[in-house]
C-alpha cells in the first residue's frame, strides 16, 4: 500500500464525533487502517511500529488504542448499514434471482430487523412430554430444577445477608 492510500484509507475512516485526540499519531493511523480492514500486522508496519519489535503485542494490549478501532469500526457498520439494507430489500424483490436466494435475503432481513422465528421449546422430559408424566414425575422434575437453580445461585449485595446453606429463606430477617 502506498503512503497515498494510506493516507486515504485513514482519511476515509475519520468520522466526526470519534475523539482519537488522547492517541499518538502512530495509535491513530493502526486504529484507523485497522478499522478499514488493514490486517493488523501490516497496519503496524504501515503505522510506523518497527517488526518484530513486540510493538504489535503492546498496541494489541493498549485498552485506548482498542476503543478507537472499535468506535471507528462502529461508525463505519452504521454508515454502511442503509447500503447493506437496501441490497437485501432489493435480492427479496427481484424475481429474476433464484427462489432459495430471495427467502434467504428475506429471512435475513426479518431477522435483523428483530423478527425472530418462534423457538419450538423441547418438552420431553425422561421421554416423556409433561402431559405424558404422572404427578409425581413432574413434581420430581420441578423439584430436580429447582435444586439445580439453586445451585447455580450467586449472591448479590451484601453476602453478610445471604442465607446460609441449610437456613431457613427468611433467617437473616429475624
């Protein structure tokens, strides 16, 4: 790559509102070049980072360096988004693509758009479907899920007032 299309690659990812004001100028060229797509071994290089000088590791590691990459990144999928949509809408329209391809782009964009398809919850229990147990299976079954759930349990707050393996729920109120 060029020192032209690097400079315009870093150009292009600019974006008002993205403050990489508190980066060095090698910082913010990897942030920017790697936010374009820039692989990051090159982006290092392209930055000014010397090889192998274990620059990659140390910029990886730098928590600053890794919120502008994602804020730049960010700003580039919500500029990118409207294109993106409209070649979805327009794959579901056209009618000269193959079938499989429109329900795919369709289902897609439902999807995105938070239209989830329902999930078919597995009932069977042991085998069995609830309205398949006795009474007593499902009361060992609720009894198997409750013990599991506490187990899984974490205090929050204050574990002073947790109740204690074995105590009565409401002990720590008296």
């Amino acid at each position: 790559m060029s020192s032209r299309e690097l400079s315009e690659n870093a150009a292009a990812v600019r974006v008002p509102g993205v403050d990489l004001s508190h980066l060095t100028d090698k910082q913010r060229t990897y942030a920017e070049l790697v936010a374009t797509g820039v692989e990051r071994d090159r982006a290092a290089d392209l930055a000014g980072y010397a090889p192998g000088s274990g620059a990659l590791v140390t910029i990886e590691t730098n928590s600053k360096v890794q919120a502008a990459v994602a804020a730049l990144t960010a700003a580039r999928l919500q500029s990118a988004a409207p294109a993106a949509l409209a070649l979805i809408e327009r794959f579901v329209r056209d009618e000269q693509l193959a079938p499989k391809i429109r329900l795919d782009a369709a289902k897609d964009l439902l999807n995105r758009g938070g239209y989830l398809p329902p999930r078919q919850v597995d009932a069977a229990i042991g085998g069995k479907s609830q309205n398949e147990m006795s009474s007593d299976e499902l009361r060992a079954f609720v009894d198997q899920a409750e013990k599991t759930l506490a187990e899984r349990a974490r205090p929050v707050g204050n574990a002073a007032l947790a109740p204690q393996p074995g105590g009565q729920p409401t002990e720590f109120l008296d």
